[in-house]
C-alpha cells in the first residue's frame, strides 16, 4: 500500500468531525447551517469529509471566544444546555 502525498489533505467524515468536537452528528450539520462552519467536500455520490485543516482552525478561531466566555465568568454551551434540561424535567 502507498503512502499519500504530503500535500493531500486528510479527509474525515461527519461522525469523525462531531466526535472531535464532542457534538451529535446533527449538531454538528446545524452548526454548519448557523454558525459558518466550514463546508464539507463531496467525494462522491453519497460521501461528504471536511479537510482536517478546515476543522483545526474553525477550533482555533473559537478558542479566543471560549476564554472571554470563561473571563466573564460565563457558563460553558454544554452548561446551558443541561441546566435546561433540568428545569424542563423538574
């Protein structure tokens, strides 16, 4: 088996790109939709990968976000998200 060249872009699916970003598969296409994530590539007929690259500095734009978040003393997305969920159960 060769090896690909060091310039060829390494592709990764939905699954793999939400994993990494600790989100569901569907959140991850609404953030596509809403928030300017980077757009996928298409492969193939039904296959769809994001260039690794692409997803690295999306993560590094947010990071200057996240810290003022926490400087102002905000709670995490994932914060909101349970303590929502708690009062619609209570």
């Amino acid at each position: 088996m060769s090896s690909l060249p060091a310039q060829c872009p390494q592709l990764v699916d939905a699954r793999h790109v939400a994993a990494m970003l600790n989100l569901s598969v569907r959140t991850l296409w609404r953030l596509i939709k809403l928030r300017g994530f980077p757009q996928p590539i298409r492969v193939g007929p039904r296959a769809i990968r994001w260039r690794l690259s692409d997803v690295a500095d999306y993560v590094r734009q947010l990071q200057p976000a996240c810290q003022n978040a926490v400087t102002m003393n905000c709670m995490p997305m994932s914060a909101h998200h349970s303590s929502e969920q708690a009062a619609v159960h209570d």
